[in-house]
C-alpha cells in the first residue's frame, strides 16, 4: 500500500497569450474575464466529476451567465462593426457557421437596434 498521491503532476496554469497593447486596451477587464472563465471551468470540471452542491452549481450559472452576456456583447459589437465596415452577408455567415439567409437576418435584427449595454462595454469598456 502507498501513500503516494495518485497524481503527483501540478495542474498546468492556463496561458491566454495576449500583446502588450491588447492587454493595455483592455485594462482591468482581463482580470475580469479571466475569474469568469476560470470560474466556468471549475464549475465544469465539477459538472464532470459529479456530486457537485447546489450552491457550486448556482455559482457555475452565475458566472457563466455573466461570461455568457459579455460575450454576446463582443460578438454582437463585432457583427455591427463588420456591417459598418462593408462586410459580407457570406462572409459573416461563413464566421457563424450559418447560412447566408440567417446571417443576414440575425445582422438586420441586430442592427435595428440601438446597442446593448454589454456591447457597449465592448466597445467602450464602460
């Protein structure tokens, strides 16, 4: 019988490679980003292992949820700024992985509205 652990390999640290002007632009929002998503990934090993608690999960939800609704901010300020720029209905469907029809529809949709406060937060980071 050993005492050993069963894994003795450290976790390996999650690298997300960014420029130096990047992470200048972003500001105190890596930070932010960063807990959210590492937050979602420990909800989901938790979701894996099983036995998670009610309240491990609520946090789970919670944080995806936010990082959900940031998210849909970046990519909703992305399809509005890719439309100001001239771009294609084809191109943007090829980038969402749909169909010409339903790329220009989701866009026109989109761009009939005034923007959201998280795309907002995209753009402006307020």
């Amino acid at each position: 019988m050993t005492t050993e652990p069963e894994n003795t390999t450290p976790a390996p640290d999650l690298t997300i490679p960014l420029s130096v002007a990047d992470a200048q632009a972003l500001g105190d929002d890596v930070g932010q980003l960063a807990m959210r998503l590492g937050g979602v990934l420990h909800g989901l090993a938790q979701l894996r292992a099983g036995g998670a608690s009610t309240e491990a999960l609520a946090d789970t939800i919670v944080l995806s949820n936010g990082l959900m609704n940031r998210l849909e901010g970046i990519r909703d300020a992305a399809v509005r700024q890719h439309a100001d720029g001239g771009g294609s209905y084809g191109e943007l469907a090829n980038s969402m992985g749909v169909t010409r029809a339903t790329a220009q529809s989701r866009r026109d949709t989109l761009l009939k509205k005034q923007p959201s406060q998280m795309e907002r937060w995209a753009t402006d980071g307020d």
